[in-house]
C-alpha cells in the first residue's frame, strides 16, 4: 500500500491578504482626518502711512504753436521749463514726464523739450496724443 500523498493547491489563499487590506484601509481612515491641511502663503506687509495717500499728479509739458506750458502753467522760454522742470522732479520717486505736441509744431521742437526734460532729470519720457483728437 502506498501512503496517500497530499493534493497540491493551486488556488491563492487571499484570505490573509484581505484581512491586510482591511486593516490598512481603517488605519488610513483613523489618520487623514487628523492630517493638517493648509497653505503656506507669503503675504506682503500692511501698506505704510506713504501709501495711504494719493499719488501726486503727472508731469505734462504741452508744446503749442503758441508756446509751452509745464501743468498747464505758461513756460516764457526751454531754460525757464528746464529750471521748473528740474525742482519739480527734485521731490519726486516717479520722474516720469509726458509731452504733448500740437499738429503745427515742427519735430524738433518737440525733441529739444524731450532734450531738455531728460537733462531737468526725467528718467522716462511718455508722448501724448493731442486732445480732442
């Protein structure tokens, strides 16, 4: 008589894997809630007393047929706008000025008052169209 030998399973037992599976499943659910959710963020710092007021109005040279004007105060000659210039820009962070030119007025005109503005201290100069056009 021979001995009876064991069958051979082929099957998986997945019953130990299941009870792992749910295991890690109930330990997942114990711990997301307590995860701390958020988002860092860098904010920028309250604005100062500086910043509370209104900034002070733009430069604008007119140059008309008629002549110049600085803020819409009359300017006799370039000297006298370079020299007003040149204090106005003296108390100012922003030294951005804007000229605006008439039609008739020839080019370079137009460019030895942008001469003159560069040397009063301007560091940009804006060009504005005509109004009413």
């Amino acid at each position: 008589m021979s001995a009876a030998r064991p069958r051979v399973l082929a099957e998986v037992n997945v019953t130990p894997l299941v009870d792992v599976l749910l295991v890690l499943l109930i330990i997942f659910m114990l711990v997301t809630p307590l995860a701390s959710r958020g988002l860092d963020a860098a904010l920028p710092p309250p604005p100062g007393p500086r910043a509370a007021t209104d900034p002070p109005p733009a430069i604008v040279i007119a140059v008309e047929a008629g002549g110049l004007t600085l803020n819409r105060q009359p300017m006799a000659t370039l000297q006298d706008l370079e020299a007003r210039l040149t204090d106005v820009l003296a108390t100012r962070s922003d030294r951005t000025v804007f000229v605006r030119a008439d039609g008739v007025v020839p080019y370079g005109g137009v460019l030895e008052v942008m001469d003159a503005a560069k040397g009063a201290g301007a560091s940009r100069i804006g060009i504005m169209s005509p109004e009413g056009r």
